[in-house]
C-alpha cells in the first residue's frame, strides 16, 4: 500500500491556540497518520510540520471540510481550538454552511457545533473527544496548588461555581468572577481572560474566578480549557485570588506549568466534581 492510499486515522479540525498542536503531536507520537484542516488565521502553521495531509479553511466551508476528509480516508474527527471574535464575526459560509445555520433559532456556540457534528456524523464521520487522545489533561478534583483559598475565597467560590453554571444553561459562557458574593463579570463572546481583565478591575481584593463545562455539554465540542496563558492574564490584573475548574472535564495544557505559575502568583487552584 502506498502513502497515498494510506487510511488516515484522525482527522483534526483546528482553531487556536495550543490544544490542536498537543493533539496532533499525540497523534505523531503513537504512529498514527494525521490529516489537518485548519482555520486560516486561527492554527499555527507547525500544524502543517505534523500532518501527512493538511489544509487550510476558512470558517463557514463545509463542504470543502468534508470533501478534505473523505479524499484522505478519515472518519475519526477531533475538532479543538477556540476561534476568535474576527473568525466568528467574519466567516464566509458556503452553501451547506448557510443551510445548516438557517435551521437553527440562535448562533450560540453549543447549539452550532452540535448541528456541524450533526452534519458531518450525517456523512459518515465520527466526532471524537480530544481527552480520548489526551487523558492526562484531565484533572482529578482536590487542591492543586501549595497555597488554599481562605474562608471568603472559598465562599466567593461557591458563587462563581453556581453563576458559572447557569451561565453555561443557557449556552453564553463558562466563567464568572465574583468578589464578595457578587457577581463582577461573566464570559461572554469575549472570552475567559478579558472576562476576567473586566471583573478584576472593578475589586479592590483578591477575587474569586470559576471555569466550568456547560451543564449536559458534549465533551467532544468546545471543552473549556486553561493553560499557562490564563494564569499569566490571572496574574496581570493583581486581583485574581483563586480559580476553582470543572475536575475530570475542564482541560489544563501543560499541567505542571499551570500549576507552578499558579504558585508564583500565590493563585490558589481548586478542581471540583460537581455532585
């Protein structure tokens, strides 16, 4: 069998930042061939360095995806990566993109993904979890950091945790900064660390932050994540004195990292398991 007829037997589907490179150099490193079609603007080009076919996409052509996937033999597709307010404002669709998103009554992030994985299970494809390729991203529920949050950290935990939640009810966010029980941002189209920028910069005290999974969200689309990236923007504002995250269901890149910049920043890390 030649290179050319080889069956490849994960297909990425990548936005930004550093989860799709983690993903494909899993792939890379258990010997399975990768096929990569990525967001122009999004992805980083050493995607290309990785994959023994790749291409690049604009957001909204569908049936440029599909056909790239079904010519390199894949069926077992993980989309990761997050795509940025210019890619969600300004993509152009295709015909079958412009199809699919008339059949929806609002464009929030869930109710999208599940229509695309939807339309591509509809073309003989399967929608994978990234966690299946990178279980060591999930975290257990306890204490991750040498320092605990104090008694009024913990309280202003709680209520993040519950805002946070209802936040993901109704498919807007997955993070809310509460200071003194009250509630001084939630994400939105913005994201986790300009949330937490705006909500930093109304306290005049450490406050408390919480990331969490959408209640009933498919693990296989959009999983929240943290990384290295979101405890230096926790530490820039000064004011950010713990983080508590979704244990088993919200992603850390680079774990050992996250956890030691958490540490020099005094930023206490909790993961919990939702009872």
């Amino acid at each position: 069998m030649t290179r050319a007829e080889r069956t490849y037997a994960i297909g990425l589907i990548a936005g930004n930042k550093d989860l799709p490179l983690l993903v494909a150099e899993k792939a890379r490193e258990s010997g399975r061939p990768l096929a990569v079609a990525a967001f122009e603007g999004e992805a980083s080009p050493r995607l290309a360095e990785l994959a023994e076919k790749f291409t690049w996409l604009k957001l909204g052509q569908l049936t440029a995806l599909a056909d790239f996937f079904q010519a390199a033999g894949v069926r077992d597709l993980v989309m990761i990566g997050g795509l940025s307010r210019e890619s969600l404002f300004n993509y152009e669709p295709d015909e079958a993109a412009v199809s699919l998103m008339a059949t929806l009554d609002d464009y929030h992030t869930d109710k999208i993904l599940r229509a695309v994985c939807r339309w591509l299970e509809e073309r003989g494809f399967r929608v994978r979890s990234a966690s299946e390729l990178l279980p060591e991203l999930l975290t257990p529920p306890g204490l991750l950091t040498r320092l605990a949050p104090s008694d009024d950290l913990l309280a202003d935990l709680r209520v993040a945790w519950r805002v946070a939640k209802e936040l993901g009810r109704l498919d807007v966010g997955q993070c809310a900064v509460v200071s003194d029980r009250i509630t001084l941002a939630v994400e939105a189209a913005e994201g986790t660390d300009a949330a937490v920028r705006r909500g930093a910069g109304l306290a005049d005290k450490p406050v408390a932050v919480a990331k969490v999974v959408k209640p009933g969200q498919d693990p296989r689309l959009d999983p929240p994540v943290i990384g290295p990236e979101t405890i230096r923007a926790m530490a820039e504002t000064g004011r950010v004195g713990a983080l508590v995250i979704d244990a088993g269901q919200v992603l850390i890149v680079n774990p050992a990292e996250t956890v030691r910049l958490a540490d020099e920043a005094g930023l206490a890390l909790l993961a919990w398991a939702e009872s």
